[in-house]
C-alpha cells in the first residue's frame, strides 16, 4: 500500500516541444522518490505520455533531450492525483489545440475521483477539460490574463503561489509548483513530513499559497541580514504575546521600516508570518506529541485553544483534534 499514486502528465507534439525538465522533475522528485524513515508506505509515482505508448516515438523537450514513457492517457484514470505540467507554448500562446485526447483523459480522471492539479500552464489543459469553470485558479503570471480571456468561467488569481480548492489544485510557475506539491504532501502525510522533505530539498518547509507570486528584491542584502536574526529570534519565542513593535524593537528598526521589509522578504505582513510560524508549531506538536490541545496552544502562542482550533478550522481546514488523530498515528505506526 502506497500513500497514493500520483500520474504525470508528459505532453508533447511534433513541432510543439512543451515539457520543461525543471517542472517535470518537481513532481519526479517530491512523489517519486521513497523516503521510508518519513513514512512507510510513500507514493506510487508514473509517467503518463499524450503519445501512445509502444508506438516508438518519444516526448521530446524543449532543450534536446527525449522522454520514453510506459503509461499513455489512459494511465490517468484510476490515479488518486494527476498533475499536468506546462502544455505546448502555441497552445497557450495561439491557442493551438491541445494533444489529441488529453482533455477528455482529464475529464475521465477526475470522474474516477482523482485529485487534479496543474503547474503553471497546466492549467490550460484543466481549463480545456472544463474542471476550472467556477473554481478560483492560477498559472504563471506571464499567462494569467491569456487563461481568464479563454476561459471566462474561471476566476483567474494572478497574485498567489497556488490555489488549493479541495480536489482542483493549480500553481504558479516554476518554483511554485514545488511550494504545491509540498502542499499536498503535508495534506496527505502530515506537516512534519512535509518540512522533513523540504529540508532535504534545501527549500522553505512551508511557503502559503496566498503569498505573492513575485516578491520585491530591491530591498539590500544587508537588509535581509539584519531581519535573518529578528525572524529566528521570533521563531525560537513563538509562546510569547509578540508585536510588530516587539519585532522592530529587537532589529533596531522603526515598525513602519519592519512591516516594509518582512513583506519583501516573506510576500507576507509581519502579523501573518508570525500567525502561520505558529500554526506550524502547533502542527508539529500535535504531530510528534501527546500534549493537550490547551497546552499546545499555550506553547504556539495561539493562546487558548479556543482560538487554536478557530485558526486551524480557518487555515487548516481540520480541528487540532482530528488533525492529531490522522497525522499522530500514522507517525507512531
């Protein structure tokens, strides 16, 4: 038994190379990988091509490699998650047709029950298959206001790193695909799994879905030396009452200079970063330990655990106590 499986969409025709290696290897290396000290039963990880497999011809990418893959379309029903990386660029750009198939395939997966998700111009093909019409989505900002114009049913949001509507997920491009699939690894097996995995990947553990696709850079490095201290000060001292002006007074910065940096540091206001440190710790404690709801919440500085469970309904989508019993268990076994 497998924690899932998980089948990739590997698109291409002649004359219009689409899969690009770093996309495509962001699902190959988060599912595809086993990582049994995290958990014992990992993902059933395959390629599923918009060629025909046994035909001889092969998904060839945009920078001279080729692709040979043992899965066709039809691979993708009976799949607990299909994700669809970047389609052709003249499907998105002239609005080419897509590979033959490829949409009614989307649609007979999702019919089985399969949770879909798209990075960066995935979701044209999502769009194509209908699965978008009156769900919130995004995509590469570069293509965000070509998507809404073809497809008007969908409500585009070009600000975020991902949109997670239950069983429709889409992303951003490039590195937020894998702020995604992190995403729904920490759906599926648990926060400290999660942040095992993007410790090994050497990336942020937990980036929001709601942060902004594109961060201000103009700030100094000498800027993001100073806030480095301040953040893991705030982190190692999440159980006490901290202000924005708490924050600024250990920087030696004005609160006006403080909240202007950590939102170009972080896409996020200094109050929501520290919010989410705190869903993430406590997270991590009903994960890896048996303390009570009301001293968790003590420790994350969420306060009672009243006010801990109102932000895990709210960002979580679970209670503390039904998220224990899904991801505490499943750790001790």
């Amino acid at each position: 038994m497998s924690a899932g499986s998980v089948a990739v969409v590997v698109t291409d025709e002649i004359g219009l190379p689409s899969w690009e290696l770093y996309e495509l290897s962001i699902p190959l290396t988060v599912f595809g990988k086993t990582q049994p000290d995290l958990a014992e039963h990992w993902y059933d990880l395959r390629l599923c091509s918009t060629r025909e497999p046994g035909t001889g011809e092969e998904a060839r990418g945009d920078i001279g490699l080729s692709l040979r893959t043992p899965y066709g379309l039809d691979g993708l029903v009976g799949a607990d998650t299909v994700i669809v990386t970047s389609v052709p660029d003249p499907c998105v750009e002239e609005g080419r047709p897509l590979p033959p198939g490829l949409a009614d395939a989307l649609r007979r997966a999702h019919a089985s029950g399969a949770r879909m998700v798209s990075l960066c111009t995935g979701a044209f093909a999502l769009a194509e298959a209908g699965l978008l019409d009156g769900r919130r989505a995004t995509a590469h900002w570069m293509h965000t206001a070509q998507l809404a114009a073809r497809y008007p049913e969908v409500t585009v949001d070009d600000s975020v790193l991902y949109v997670d509507d239950g069983d429709v997920l889409t992303s951003a491009g490039l590195t937020a695909g894998l702020d995604l699939c992190l995403h729904l690894v920490r759906r599926d097996l648990g926060a400290h799994v999660a942040n095992q995995l993007a410790r090994r990947m050497v990336v942020p553990a937990h980036r929001p879905g709601g942060q902004a696709q594109f961060i201000d850079l103009s700030v100094p490095a000498t800027d993001d030396e100073g806030l480095g201290p301040v953040l893991e000060w705030a982190r190692a001292h999440l159980d006490r009452p901290l202000t924005v002006d708490d924050l600024a007074r250990r920087a030696a910065m004005s609160p006006r200079t403080l909240y202007r940096r950590v939102q170009a540091a972080t896409g996020t206001t200094p109050l929501q970063w520290l919010l989410n440190q705190r869903l993430a710790r406590a997270q991590s404690l009903l994960e890896s330990t048996d303390l009570p709801v009301e001293k968790i919440a003590e420790l994350s500085g969420l306060g009672t655990a009243n006010n801990l469970r109102h932000h895990f309904l709210k960002h979580v989508g679970v209670a503390p106590g039904d998220y224990r019993r899904s991801f505490f268990s499943r750790r001790a076994a």
